[in-house]
C-alpha cells in the first residue's frame, strides 16, 4: 500500500550500529515503513547512489533486515541499472530510502538517467521517500554540501519537490550552520528547515508535518532571511520516537 499523500522523512539518521550485523534499523526507518501503511511484507528499496553503490553497503542494509518479513532491495546504478524495468519496480515499493554521500553527484547521475521523473511519479502515487544526509538534500531545492571536498559548498540543484532548502548534521559538522544561515541571507537558497543528527522532517505534500527524533536533546529548525538582512533560526522541539536511543 501507499500512504494516502505524497509523504517524504528527510533526515540526518536512520540506522543504527547493531551487535550480530553492522546496522539495525533506527526509530526514523521504522516511522518510514510506518507511514507507508505498508502490507503484510513492506517493500523497501534503498537506493546508494551517493557512496557510489557499494557491495558491503548493500549486503549491511540486507542483513539489517535478518528474521523479519520485509522485502529489501537495492537499486543500483554502477555500472549499470541492475533493474531491468526501474519505473515498474521503484513505483511497486511502500519506501524508497536513499543513502549518504555525494549529492552533487546523486543529482547528476539521476537526472543522466532520468530517475529524477521516476522519482516524482513515485512521491505523488504516495510512495514514502526517506533519506540521510544526501538523501534528505535531494528532494528540496538545495544545501550545503562536501561534494567538492572538505570545505563546504552550497547546492542549489535539488530534486524541489519540497520548496525549501535543507540543513543536515546540523550540531555535528561546524561548518555546515554557518554556510546554511549565509546561502539563505545571500538569497542563494530559500528559507528552509534543518536537523540535528538523529532528527528527521516528516513532510505531507510540500507542508512540514513535524520533526522527529529517534535521540534524546536534538532539534530541528526553521531559518528564513530577515527583511533587514541576515536570517532568524527557529528551534522546533521534535516529538521523540519509541525506541530512541541516547546520544
């Protein structure tokens, strides 16, 4: 099943470290299958664009999954689509989750591929797309980046299907509030909402439904440009999920 509207959870988290395997699925991943209203076995498809589509990536996300009913796959762009019919099988899924990484590169290979449009048919037949870091920049407008290289840059390129710019790792990387609040300023970006690691955006259509949190004492927030110049930053308190864990 879809969810009823187009739904996206644009976040800075998601799984989590795992003792048997590398990952576990976090409180923001479950929301995702949640919202999705999936069937009696979810189907999700995560997509590695952003880290090049590597194999140990893929077989973490699998093993994620172990002794549970869910249908796990990976879309994979290198070296080649290894999905014969990509519109058929994304557009079959409850969540598409997109991984970390590269967004100017994302972008790139996507719109080279045409995955931009499949992407848009997905979120408006009510597919819930999710994603970390790279995969939350991608469905606004823009960000701010280390695609280039350590010191951070803007990107103005996003998919839009959200009218806003995005801040990830908002309290973890200390370049990246600084660059948001001046690219906003500047009028390179619009007003737009950020998160703390471990926080997620859960949007309904282009509107804000709420922050989320799966860890204690995190925050996400709304920056605009003020009329006189420069920005206001508003905290907005997330609701914290069960099963969340401390920092």
């Amino acid at each position: 099943m879809a969810s009823d509207a187009p739904t996206i959870l644009a976040t800075s988290g998601g799984f989590l470290p795992a003792k048997r395997v590398p990952l576990r699925p976090g409180p923001l991943i479950e929301l995702a299958m949640g919202l999705a209203r999936p069937g009696p076995v979810p189907r999700i498809c995560f997509i590695g664009t952003a880290l090049g589509d590597q194999a140990h990536w893929a077989a973490a996300l699998h093993a994620a999954f172990y002794g549970r009913d869910v249908l796990v796959s990976c879309f994979n762009l290198f070296p080649m689509p290894n999905i014969a019919d990509v519109p058929a099988h994304l557009l079959s899924q409850d969540v598409i989750w997109v991984g970390g990484g590269s967004s100017a590169n994302l972008l790139a290979l996507w719109r080279l591929h045409g995955l931009d449009e499949v992407l848009r048919r997905c979120w408006e037949a009510g597919i819930v797309l999710g994603g970390v870091s790279a995969g939350s920049i991608c469905w606004h407008v823009g960000g701010t980046t280390d695609s280039f290289g350590p010191d951070l840059v803007g990107i103005t390129d996003g998919l839009g299907f959200l009218p806003y710019s995005n801040g990830v790792h908002y309290d973890s990387e200390d370049q990246r509030r600084p660059l948001f609040h001046r690219l906003i300023a500047d009028g390179a970006l619009p007003a737009g909402y950020a998160t703390d690691d471990g926080v997620g955006l859960h949007y309904r259509g282009t509107e804000l439904v709420e922050a989320v949190a799966q860890v204690p004492g995190k925050a996400a927030y709304f920056v605009e440009k003020r009329p006189g110049g420069g920005v206001s930053e508003s905290r907005l308190e997330p609701r914290l999920l069960p099963g969340a864990v401390e920092p």
